[in-house]
C-alpha cells in the first residue's frame, strides 16, 4: 500500500506525477517549460498521514506559513533543498489538511504557475490566460476529459485576491494564478 507519509514513497511519485502533468499540458496544448513553477501541492485524505507527512516537510524545511483557507488548515513549506519537477525546480509545497473530499490516490497532487495580470480579478486572469495561450479556456472547455475550475479562495487575513483558474485530468491538476505564494504569505503578514 502506498503510504503518502513515508518521503521515499513521494520521491518515488515525483516521475509519474510530472509525466501526467506534462500530459496534461500537452492535451491543452500549451507549455509551461519557461514559466517558473510557484508550488507543488499534496493531497492526503486522513489527519493522521497529513501531521506525519507534516513531520516528514519539517525535517526538509521550514514551514513558512499556516493559513485557513475557505475554512481548512494549509501549511506551506520551504524546502531547504528545490525538488526537480521535470524542467521545473520548486522548494514550496502545500499541505491542505483533509477536508470533505477523498482522493483515490495520497500523493502530489498540483502544480501552481504565476500568471502576472493588469488586476487580480478572475476576468483579468483569464484574459491573460488567453494572450499567454490563445484558445486554452475554449479548447479545454471541449475536451472531455479535462475539466476547469474557476474559484477565488478565501484566505482569513487576505490582502491580495488569488483568483486561480485550474484544469484537471487523471487526478492531477494545472494551476495559474496572479500572485506567487510568497506575496500572498508576505502580505497577510503585514496585517
């Protein structure tokens, strides 16, 4: 049984989890080799494999920040050393605590790109979106197998609106969104 807690376990997931990412970027047509990956996510469906995998990150890093969003606990980590995503280096990851959804498998689940829009509305975003990869909401609107996900997450503290535009498909997602995550932390600090 695969056990999300265990860091060998997750190492061993990174290929297959960026494989599908990167098949899912070649299904929407786009590439996302030259953007700068902001953060990777976890998804664990128990409380107990989330405080352990908890423990797991802090041995690697630092925890830079414990926000509630839209009423459920995420910690962001710092990793000391950035893990290789296929082109991509990342040394944030994001553990939301479990919420009411299960996952059919606990393991990295995301992958969030910064898209720098004019304003930090979801039109704004989209349009951006749109300059960056022209058709991509339409195109992805026609595949079945992908679906897209608008939401505007609240944040207890918020200074910044995210607003995050995600695609989905075989368990992993795709994510862009106006800020980085070190704005966003930096900003809630300054409250």
């Amino acid at each position: 049984m695969h056990d999300a807690s265990n860091w060998a376990s997750l190492m061993r997931d990174k290929a297959a989890f960026t494989d599908k990412i990167n098949q899912l970027l070649d299904t929407l047509a786009i590439d996302c080799a030259k953007l700068t990956l902001d953060h990777v996510a976890i998804r664990t469906n128990k409380a107990e494999v989330t405080h352990l995998l908890a423990e797991r990150l802090s041995e690697r890093g630092q925890l830079i920040s414990q926000a509630t969003v839209n009423r459920r606990p995420i910690h962001i980590y710092q990793l000391d050393a950035p893990l290789q995503f296929g082109p991509w280096q990342v040394d944030l990851v994001e553990l939301p605590f479990p919420h009411h959804k299960t996952y059919p498998f606990q393991s990295w689940e995301h992958v969030e790109f910064v898209i720098p829009c004019h304003h930090a509305t979801m039109a704004a975003l989209e349009e951006t979106l749109d300059m960056r990869f022209p058709g991509l909401l339409s195109r992805a609107a026609a595949i079945s197998t992908v679906t897209v996900k608008r939401s505007e997450p609240q944040v207890a503290g918020e200074r910044l609106a995210n607003p995050t535009i995600a695609f989905k498909q075989h368990g992993v997602c795709v994510k862009f969104h106006p800020y980085s995550l070190s704005e966003i932390i930096a900003s809630e600090a300054s409250v």
